[in-house]
C-alpha cells in the first residue's frame, strides 16, 4: 500500500503539483537517498523530496525555462539538487553520464506543465492568444507547422488518435480550407465553427489542442521510452509515482505496470501465453486502483480534475525486453 505522506511538505510552492501529498507518500523519501523528478517543470515534487527527507535529488526537463527554474531552485538545496536539461525517456543515459547508475524513486509528472500553459508564447493554449508553438523544448516542429503543412487525412489521424476526437475529419478539412494558421486564437475560432459546444461545457478545441501537442512532442513515445529507462534505472525497493492526465497517457502507464507486475494476459491452454507471461515481475503494485484527486484538491486546481497517480515499486527482477509486452497503445 501507498505510506501516508510527510507531513512536512510545504503547502504553498508556486504551481502546486497536482497530488503532491500522494506522490510523496508513494515515494517515501529516505535520508541518504537518491531521487528523479523526471519531468521537473516548476520544481515541485522536487522541493516536496527534499523537504521530506534529507536525500539528493536529480531533476530533467527538457524545456529551458524549467532548466533555468531548478538552477535558482537549487541555491536553497546547496549540493541536493541537480537540473539536467532533456528527456526524461534517456533519464537513465542522463545520470550515468553523471556517475548515477541506482535512483531510489522516479517521479513523472505527464503533459504541459501549468507554467508552459499560463504563458501565451508558448502557444500550448487555446485561452489565450499566441503563436501557434506547443513545443515542450527548443527545437523541432511547430504546431503550426504541423496544421498547415499536413495534408488533412493526416491531419484527421492526429485529431482522432491523440485527441479521441470523433469529429476529427470534419475539423481537419475546416483547418485545412483555413489555412495558413499561426495563432492559436486562430485555430481555437476554426475548431469552434467546425464542432459545436458540447453539453458538458468543454471547449471543442480542447481535443485538438491535446492531440497537436502530443504529437508535436511526441509524447506518447516519450512516455514508453521514460517507463523502460525507470525499470532499468531504480534499484530493487525503488518507487515509480507517475501522474497522467488523460486516458492515453493513463492507459500506457497502466498497461506497461500491470504486465511488469505480472498480471499480464496469461493466455489459454488454446492459446500461447502473452509475450512476457513468464517472466519473473520487475515491479510490484502499490495499488491496484489509480489514486485520484479529492474534492479540495479539485476545488483549489480544477487543472487536477482529471489527474491519476500509479505507482509501484521495483523488485530484484531482471529488466524485461523492451518486446516483450506492448505499452497499451504508445508508439
């Protein structure tokens, strides 16, 4: 089971992360420990680490301004905190690089951050006008790219794969005839007058914003290749505390835990047991149910609404083959 949180874990830092009092607990700092807060953005599982326990801690985001964030973050923790900028799906490449081959939790925090969002410039918004970017790093395309140089089948793939958007056809071809598009107030006025408000108040823009997103950071990928390098980074009685948001993400990471945990499909005696089936568990459960965000929570950061926690912790099991289960759906 998940331990109950320290209760020394300020209250207040800047853009709270969501569950913060349960990824801690999950985590159960230790004096002396060592610890990955893989997708760093405004520091706070990070802060929340070494608040509750006197250990180290490494944090990775490959955006700049959160590289910049946890360097000014880490004169408060003289020698505990270390920023690295990059993926946090070569988390394990990363720290050898930097002499650490053992970490003795991973935190993940998936999606845009609330800092990436509250700024328009970043153009991860569809509530405030920007350039059309969503770019979580500094390099590669845009989203604008994306939106007016695809043709609109693929387009439509995107929309409806990344955003589960089941009008995605009918909001690719409106795009299409708009083009070119390079503000996000642009795109959110085209979604808009191409699907109709729906009756549970959500914004029509809200799925193709996701979808873009995810496929401009290609975070799906990102997210396969994180869960792999934390198998083969924790040592045996490390933590895994991830936090997703929507059901992509969730779906991966509960895929990729269960089967590692050994609840896998084991198959018939008609048919051959599942890829993996006989393989000793690399990671134990915590829980068999994600942790969700209660009612105060919500109330104070309705960004939490939709948030899951899973974690579980590593066993003395060997690192399974990156083949032999599929991850749910991440390509």
């Amino acid at each position: 089971m998940i331990a109950a949180a320290p209760t020394n874990i300020p209250t207040r830092p800047a853009h709270l992360p969501v569950l913060l009092a349960e990824v801690i607990g999950a985590l159960a700092p230790r004096d002396g420990a060592i610890y990955l807060d893989g997708t760093f953005g405004a520091g706070g599982y990070a802060r929340g680490l070494l608040d509750a326990a006197d250990c180290r801690v490494w944090g990775i985001d490959r955006d700049p301004a959160a590289v910049a964030r946890g360097r000014e973050l880490g004169a408060r923790y003289p020698g505990r905190l270390d920023i690295i900028e990059g993926r946090f799906g070569d988390m394990d490449a990363l720290l050898a690089a930097r002499g650490v081959a053992r970490v003795d939790g991973v935190a993940l925090d998936l999606g845009v951050s609330s800092p990436q969002i509250d700024e328009p410039a970043r153009g991860f918004s569809f509530r405030a006008d920007g350039p059309l970017d969503m770019r979580m790093g500094a390099d590669g395309p845009t989203a604008a790219d994306l939106v007016n140089t695809l043709d609109e089948r693929e387009l439509a793939e995107i929309i409806a794969r990344y955003g589960e958007e089941r009008h995605a056809r009918r909001i690719a071809r409106t795009i299409v005839a708009a083009r070119p598009i390079g503000r996000t107030g642009e795109l959110a006025d085209i979604v808009r007058r191409a699907v109709r408000r729906a009756a549970d108040g959500i914004d029509p823009a809200t799925r193709t914003f996701q979808a873009l997103r995810i496929a401009v950071n290609d975070e799906l990928g990102e997210l396969s290749r994180g869960l792999a390098a934390a198998e083969r980074l924790l040592a045996p009685g490390g933590r895994l505390a991830v936090v997703s948001f929507h059901s992509l993400e969730d779906r991966a990471v509960k895929s990729f835990l269960k089967a590692r945990g050994g609840e896998g499909e084991r198959g018939s005696r008609h048919m051959p047991a599942a890829p993996g089936a006989d393989r000793a568990p690399s990671f134990r459960l915590l829980s068999r149910r994600p942790i969700r965000p209660g009612d105060e929570e919500t109330a104070r950061n309705p960004r939490a609404r939709s948030a899951r926690l899973r974690a579980a912790e590593r066993t003395a099991a060997p690192v399974w083959p990156a083949d032999a289960v599929s991850h749910g759906g991440v390509r």
